[in-house]
C-alpha cells in the first residue's frame, strides 16, 4: 500500500503571538545535553548552556516563561529561543544553568509547572535575569534589554494550500504530534529554517488523530542521509522514512 501524504504549503504565515501571560501548563522537563552547546537552534540563535534558554513546542520565541521545579518548588525564568521535545512525556527542555538553579541534574527529568510571564519579544539579544524561589508566592526579578523593540502579542493566522500526494523514495520525520496546532507551528519552523516543502500523514489509532511531519524527499536514500544531518543539528530526534 502507498503511503498518502498531505503536501502543505505555506503562502503566509503571520506570528503575532500565542499564549496571553498567566498561560500555565504541567509536565516533566529535561535539560540539553552538553552536544548541543554551540549548535543553532530553531529560532536561529546559537544554544549557550550559561543563558537562560528553553525549548518548547508551541510558545512564541521570545516568550518568558517561569520554571517551577515541582519538587523543590524552585523557579526560574528562562526564554523561549528553541523547539521541542519531542519526547511525548516532556514540555519543556532548558538550559543547564537554568537547570542548575531549581536543582534539575543534568541527565534528570522532573516535574515542572510552566508560567508565561511576558510574551514574545522579537530580540536575540534580549537578557533574562533569574532568580531562586522557595514559594509560590515570591516576586519573580527579571530584566529584559529590548533595543528599541516592542513586545507583540495577539493571535496566529496560517493561509495554507493542501493537496493529497503519493511520494516515494525517502523523506525524514520531524515528529508525531497530538495536536494539529503544534504541528502547524513545527511546519512553519521547517519552513523558515531549512528552506524545504513539508508533508503530513494523518494516522488514527483508537479513535485518536496524530500527524506525522515530514520534510523533504528523495529519491536515494544517501541524499536523505546528508538532509538528515543537516536537520538533527535542529531537531536531533528526527529519523529517515522509506516512502512506499
């Protein structure tokens, strides 16, 4: 049987925003590797273990948020500059000195609530300054340098065309994703960052809808292979798919 994809491109795509402050959510965090030191992230940045930096799949870049460390009930405040993880258990990724400073060992994975305490502001150069918490109810110290920039919030707008495809060669899977907006968003990132078409595969498992993202195909599987370096120094999970 042929696989059946869904080609989407994307015509616009306008980014304004997506979580008001006071967004909260609740999940297992993990910490980079020390591999990925120097490596470009999705947003474009370079990853730098000694900022206070995040992944995560559906927050704007740019967008504050407060790590709280379940456990110790230790927080800090890190910035939104990478995507992932795309491992089904986690929500956010951070950096090792933000991990270090609500006691998060650098192979560990705890328990975290996630804050969003100001939204996107468009500016790499951006500094976050963090702060230990032993209570909820602790003022949260952060100062932000914006340059001139101003902060944008507001709603997210895709204008797409689909069409239904029967590939075949290979292509590589960035992910399988629950909910169709992270995988917009993941699509749009692929989109700006590596310059290539994206494609979907709809799934239905108990009743329950995933979406398989795919960039790129190829007719030999050695071009899929270089691709596929290219791609893991953003999204390192990613895996090469035979198309049948």
């Amino acid at each position: 049987m042929r696989t059946i994809l869904i080609g989407i491109l994307f015509n616009l795509l306008i980014i304004q925003g997506y979580s008001q402050v006071g967004f909260t959510q609740e999940g297992n965090a993990s910490v980079y590797a020390e591999k990925f030191e120097g490596r470009t992230t999705a947003s474009g940045e370079s990853y730098n273990f000694r900022k206070a930096t995040c992944s995560h799949l559906n927050l704007p870049f740019g967008t504050i948020i407060k790590v709280t460390n379940l456990s110790n009930n230790q927080s800090v405040v890190v910035r939104v500059n990478d995507r992932g993880p795309f491992v089904p258990d986690r929500i956010v990724d951070i950096s090792r000195l933000a991990a270090e400073k609500i006691g998060i060992p650098a192979n560990g994975v705890v328990k975290v609530k996630i804050e969003v305490v100001e939204g996107p502001v468009f500016n790499s150069n951006k500094q976050v300054t963090t702060t230990n918490q032993t209570s909820t109810t602790q003022a949260v110290t952060q100062t932000t340098q914006i340059d001139g920039q101003t902060q944008q919030t507001g709603t997210e707008l895709y204008e797409i065309k689909v069409s239904v495809i029967q590939p075949k060669g290979f292509t590589i899977q960035i992910g399988n994703f629950k909910e169709m907006v992270n995988m917009l968003k993941i699509a749009s990132d692929l989109k700006n960052t590596l310059k290539k078409e994206v494609q979907v595969q709809v799934t239905t498992t108990n009743s329950e809808k995933t979406y398989r993202l795919f960039v790129g195909n190829f007719s030999i599987r050695k071009d899929a292979e270089a691709f596929k370096e290219k791609v893991s120094k953003v999204y390192p999970d990613c895996f090469i798919v035979e198309l049948k």
